[in-house]
C-alpha cells in the first residue's frame, strides 16, 4: 500500500484500476447494451465497468430507494444476481436526447418476470443517463420505475396524420 494510504483508500484505487481495466468502449448505445448484456449474463464485473467512476452516481430500482455510490451500488446487483439469478430486461422504444458530454436514454424495459405459473412479460419506464469521462461514455443515474403487466402506452405531441 503507498505511503500515507488506509485501508478505505487501497479498496478506491484498486476499485478504480479494476473500472479502468474492464476497457469498455464506444459511444452511450454501446455502454447502453454492455449493461443489458451484463444484466441478462448477472456479470456483477461487466455490469460494473459500465458504470462512472464517481461519487455521485446513483441507481434507483423499481419501487425502491435512491442508492447512491458504487459500493451500494454494487450491492444491490450483487443481491439481484444471488444464487445465479440474473435480470432478463431488454430495451425497447428507446428515446434520446444528447449533447456534446452526455446522454439521457429514455427507454421502455422489456422484463422476463418468472411466476408460478412460468414466465411472464412486464414493463418497466428506466432512464439512463450517460457522461462522457475519461474511460469513455459511462452511466451516471438509472432510474427505473414500478413495472407492469400490461404494455406501456405513450402519450406524445407528434402530430396525428390525418388523410
């Protein structure tokens, strides 16, 4: 351990060595299909990778608790992939606004849900927020909402096409 380094402080860099490593690259779609690949896979390592390296990044999972920081972060993946598990969720209906650092994702979750009676489809609304840092376009907040059974509706000001 360097001079002048506690224990907290290793853990960060070798947290931070391990993010630098994981060599994602691309632009937010691609870091947007390493973290569902990562989900559908419950590769905690991967899923990581995708994620910012800063203190303020935060995660809020259908009907639960902002969760703020890698580490808890971490945690709470880490339980969802337990015993094997992993989250069946692909992205659909994405809609995005961009800029020159950053990128917000809208998009509708398409989610295997296992029930008694076998597989089922819900739906989950998640936002997805990208910043371009220096290991490259990683997420910064995801937000996902309460899911449901029944396909979600859009309510859009596009115009209606009238013949």
């Amino acid at each position: 351990m360097p001079p002048g380094h506690n224990v907290r402080q290793n853990l960060h860099y070798m947290r931070k060595s391990k993010l630098q490593q994981a060599n994602l690259e691309g632009d937010a779609d691609d870091i947007e299909a390493a973290f569902y690949d990562a989900l559908q896979r419950g590769d905690i390592d991967r899923l990581m990778a995708c994620w910012a390296d800063e203190d303020e990044i935060f995660c809020i999972h259908p009907g639960g608790p902002r969760v703020i920081g890698a580490t808890a972060i971490r945690a709470t993946f880490e339980a969802m992939f337990s015993e094997g598990r992993t989250v069946r969720a692909w992205p659909e209906r994405v809609r995005k606004t961009m800029a020159v650092g950053s990128c917000v994702h809208n998009v509708l979750e398409r989610v295997e849900v296992l029930t008694p009676q076998g597989p089922t489809t819900a739906w989950v609304i998640a936002t997805n927020v990208y910043h371009r840092t220096a290991q490259g376009w990683r997420i910064v907040a995801h937000h996902a909402s309460p899911g449901t059974t029944s396909e979600i509706q859009e309510v859009s000001n596009a115009p209606a096409i009238l013949h």
